[in-house]
C-alpha cells in the first residue's frame, strides 16, 4: 500500500514536471523561432508581414495537430493533417537554419543552434498528441500499439507480413495479431505432430481451415468454427424453407376449406329454394283440389236432392223423398269432409315447407358461426407468428449486444465461449447448468467433452458472480 502510494506520488510529480517543463520548452522554442523567423522575414522582404510570418507558420503547425487530435477522437481520421504539420515542421527547421550568417557549409554549428530551437517547440507539441492519442484509445478500449521497430530490424519479411494482416484485416492491436499469430503456429505444430511428415497432404479439410484462413485475419477457434456455422446456417434455411412450405400448405388447404364452404352454402340456398318452391306448389296444388273436390261434392249433392225431390213429386211418396233428401246431405257432408281433409293435408305440406326452411337458417347459423371461428383461429395464428417474431428478434438482439460488449471488453475466443454457454443457460434452462448436457456443449464450439465441462463451469460461476445475459 505504502508502495502504491508512492508511486501515485513520484506520477504526480513527473506529469507536474513534465507538463511544467513542456510548457516552457514549448515557450522559449516558440520565442526563439519568433526572432529568427522575423529576423529572416525582414531581410527577404516580407516588411510589415515579417511580424505575423512566425505566428502563422508555428500557429499553423499547432492547428493541424489541434484538428488531427479532432478528428481521431471522432474516428474520421485524416492523415493529410499530420503530413501537412510535419510539412510546416520541417519548413520551420530549414528556416531557422537558413537564418544562420553565411552558408550552412561554413558554419554547421550555428546552423545546428538556429535548427535546434524550433526541435523543443515541436517535440513538445508531437508529446501532447501522442499523450491525447493514447488517451483516447484508452477510453475507447483499443490498443494502438504499433509494431516494434526492432520486430522491422530482426524479421523484415515475416514483420511485413504480420502488418499487412493488421491494415488488411482491421486489427489494430500488435499484441492480438501477435497472439493470433502464436496460436495458429502451435496449431501447426500440433498438426504435424498428429499427421508426421507431409501432414498437409494426411491433414483433413477442416483441420487445415485455420491454415487456408489465415490470410482473411481468423483464429484458429473461427477457422474451426466454420463447418459448424455453415452447418448452422443451412440448417437454419431448411427449417425456414420448411415453415414456408407448412405456411403455404397452411394457406392452401384454408383456401380449400372457403371453396368448400361457399359450395356448402350455394348448395343451401337451393335446397331451400327448392324446399319453399315444391312446398308452394304442393300448397296450391292441394287448396285447387280441395276446392274442386268440394265444388263437386256439392254440385252432386244438390243434383240428387233435386232428383230425389223430383222423384218424390212424381211418386208422391214424400217419405221416401225425405229419406233420399237425408241421405244426400249425408253424402254432402262426406263430401265436405274429404275436403276439410284435403285441406288439413295441405296445411302439413306448409308445416313441412316452414320446417325446411328453419333448417336452413340454422345451417346458415352453423355456417356464420364455423366461419367466425375460422377468422378467429387465424387471427390466433398470426398473433402467435408476432410473438415467436418478436422473441427472436430480441433474443438476436440481446445476442448481438452480448457480442457488441465482449468486443468493446477484447475477451479471448474461450471468455466468448463461457459467456455464450451461460447465456444459453439463462435463456432455456433458467439459470441451471446442469441441465444443459456437455454434449451439447462440444457439439456447439468443436471441442472435447473436457473441455465442454470446464465451459460449463465457468458458466456456473459467471451466473453466480450476477453475469446477466441482457
């Protein structure tokens, strides 16, 4: 702790010196350069200007690396910026050497003295934009590390090689491409322990991905990941070729179903149609015989009392007349009873035609109430479809954050796998690790079932330490 505390201490004073002392290095060159360049200004001819010539010129060289720091901290870097301040620096340099009486040949000393004054200007400046720099990609959680000068000196191909991975590819840290590097050269090396002598030939395909990758800035852990994310991915497509397909035999047979069920109605509707016409028919055929009959009935009745009434005049029997007269209204009541009986015959044939027609308003019924219902399940359905749409999309973008972070944390492909086992445990097992099998787990990131147990411990532990996968 002492120690700790020390060190904050000496921190302290050497950023006090180092900006203090910046601070006045930066003065006394930028007064130095001030006279000498006046002074040379004066004697070309500059006259009046001579006095703001120094300003621009050292003022300029500030203001590019001002805007240069700008835009680096808004990542739209331009480098132009800094070749034109390096530009100015060394028009600086050569000016003040200029400034030295006689030749630069003559008196390389004083030229040395006069160029030596604007070097305490501009280091201190070129300090503040390393220091900035730095900064900034400290906050942003990136290394800007360059490759060493000795990597250049000791190993120029493999160096050039190595750098030109890192422009290519995006990967701004040295000491991540150099771990890239290691692990791609052991796993060579374990390769040709496993295969012996012409171990690339022996080599299967997919052993060798990390190998044939490494020119597009993989790891061994994506290059090998490769097969099984293709596998994923056509896995993906077929079971999306086959919800396709169960939507579109889902759409066909809903559509077969409506076909169905107009002609079910159509044939309804003449049915009834047919059933209200033939019970009309009946109605009126039945009332035209009724009232046939009936008319018949009491023309022959009053035909044979006239007869009988006539027969009894001439006979001038009137008891057997009055017998005759009384078995002719009998008759004509029979008469008037077979058509009451036609009538209540045709009264049934109307019952009949009305019931037909309740049955069909209640198959209308039916028919309304199967079809609502169909709606509903339809609408069911699509609303179903919007949830699981809606879950994936915010399982995927709960993953895509997950990744986002790992990024922004520079986590190895093994912290990436931990995290991605835990969150498929806090996803699908609610937080239970011994419920996802270690199987799975190897199935999913290509490794040993060893390996897969100690995933799935350390995702136990992330859990329990409060990993969240949101």
């Amino acid at each position: 702790m002492a120690s700790e505390a020390r060190a904050r201490r000496s921190d302290r004073a050497l950023s006090v010196v180092a900006y203090v002392g910046g601070g006045i290095l930066a003065g006394i060159g930028f007064t130095g350069s001030y006279k000498t360049l006046r002074d040379l200004a004066f004697n070309r001819g500059f006259g009046d200007f001579a006095y703001a010539f120094p300003i621009g010129l050292d003022a300029g060289i500030v203001v590019l690396y001002a805007l240069d720091l700008v835009m680096v901290r808004r990542h739209t870097p331009w480098p132009m910026l800094r070749t034109l301040a390096h530009l100015l620096t060394m028009a600086t340099i050569v000016f003040n050497a200029a400034a030295a009486p006689g030749p630069v040949t003559a008196d390389p000393v004083g030229t040395g003295m006069h160029a030596v004054i604007p070097l305490m200007f501009i280091a201190t400046v070129e300090a503040a934009r390393r220091l900035v720099v730095r900064a900034s990609d400290v906050e942003l959680g990136r290394d800007s590390q360059g490759v060493p000068l000795a990597r250049w000196l000791l190993s120029p191909g493999r160096t050039a090689a190595l750098w030109r991975r890192m422009k290519l590819w995006g990967t701004g840290s040295y000491q991540e491409t150099v771990q890239i590097e290691q692990e791609r050269t052991v796993y060579a090396a374990m390769l040709q322990r496993k295969y012996g002598r012409g171990w690339r030939r022996r080599a299967q395909a997919d052993e060798l991905l990390p190998l044939t990758m490494a020119r597009y800035g993989l790891t061994v852990d994506e290059a090998l990941a490769l097969p099984r994310q293709a596998k994923e991915a056509e896995q993906l497509r077929a079971e999306e070729n086959e919800r396709l397909e169960l939507e579109a035999a889902a759409r066909a047979e809903q559509r077969a179903a409506e076909r169905r069920m107009a002609s079910i109605r159509t044939k309804s509707d003449i049915r009834a149609a047919e059933i209200a016409a033939q019970a009309d028919e009946n109605t009126a055929v039945a009332q035209a015989q009724a009232a046939v009959t009936e008319a018949q009935a009491v023309a022959e009745a009053q035909a044979r009392i006239a007869q009988e009434a006539a027969q009894a005049i001439e006979s001038a029997d009137a008891a057997e007349a009055d017998r005759r007269a009384a078995e002719a209204e009998k008759a004509a009541a029979e008469a008037r009873a077979r058509a009451a009986e036609v009538t209540r015959a045709a009264a049934e044939v109307e019952a009949a035609a009305a019931e037909a027609a309740d049955r069909a308003a209640a198959a209308d019924r039916r028919r309304a109430l199967l079809e609502k219902q169909a709606a509903d399940d339809e609408q069911y359905a699509a609303e179903l479809k919007r949830h699981a749409a809606e879950a994936r999309a915010a399982a995927a973008e709960a993953e895509a954050r997950a990744v986002e972070a790992e990024d922004l944390l520079k986590l190895t492909p093994r912290e990436r796998a931990v995290r991605k086992v835990a969150r498929t445990v806090l996803a699908h097992h609610a937080g239970q690790t011994d419920q996802l099998p270690i199987a799975s787990i190897a199935d999913a990131f290509g490794v040993s079932e060893s390996t897969a147990s100690e995933y799935r411990k350390e995702a136990a532990a992330l859990i329990a330490g409060g990993y969240r996968n949101h």
